[in-house]
C-alpha cells in the first residue's frame, strides 16, 4: 500500500488486481492532467523548463507540489474526518501526561505554547506494510 504522497508524487507501486489496476491507471492519467494545467500556468520559464525535463509525467513538479501542501492536506484530511472516526484517540500526551483532545485535528499547545502538530491517531501503531 502506498501513503497519498505516494500516489500523488508516481511512486506507488501497488498494482492489484485487474479493476484496481485500471482504476490507478485513471488516476494516474487525470494527476498528469492536473499537473500538466499547474505546469501550463507557470509564468517564469525557467521553472516551467526544470518541470519539463520529467515530460508529460512532472514527476518533479509532483514532488515539489507535495513538499510544499502535504500538511495542508494532511490537515484537511483529518480535520474533515468525524470525531468519532476509530483511527482517532481520545488523548494526546502519552502514559505520563495524557490530555483530552477537544477534537481530531491537532493535540493542545505543548507546554511552551508552540502548536502542536501532532494528530491523535493509532497509525503509530500500526506497522508500515499495513498501512
């Protein structure tokens, strides 16, 4: 299984069956014509040149647009899940400082009152071939 960046940047490499194969190889082609209209829209050539070098696939241009909006993503992902979706905790902190969560989008300030950009999730738990 791959991660959305994944899917997003061309490195998913899960093919699946018959229908999940001709399902990625939709996706695949309306993400190059997406990024084709966000390459057509570059203004400075220089850049729409360094895009260019991957051909129709801007792989670069993907992984740059991934770089730059993955947590905003991320964030809209899981913000706009219902609280009582079961992948979210009902606290924040660990074992030593547990601490409610007022909602599924971020853990409280940390102690120094900087944002915390920790979502309360059990994916931690979860071993990476699984997800």
């Amino acid at each position: 299984f791959a991660d959305i960046g994944d899917i997003v940047r061309g490195r998913d490499l899960f093919l699946g069956n018959t229908y999940e194969s001709a399902q990625r190889d939709q996706l695949d082609k309306n993400l190059k014509e997406i990024f084709g209209k966000i390459h057509e829209g570059l203004s400075n050539n220089d850049v729409k040149e360094r895009y260019q070098k991957d051909g129709e696939d801007y792989y670069q241009l993907r992984e740059d647009w991934w770089t730059a909006n993955r947590g905003t993503i991320w964030e809209a992902l899981t913000c706009e899940a219902p609280e009582h979706a079961s992948y979210f905790r009902q606290t924040c902190g660990g074992e030593k400082n547990p601490r409610l969560t007022s909602k599924q989008c971020r853990c409280p300030k940390s102690r120094d009152n900087k944002p915390n950009d920790q979502v309360p999730t059990y994916f931690d738990y979860v071993p990476q071939f699984l997800r």
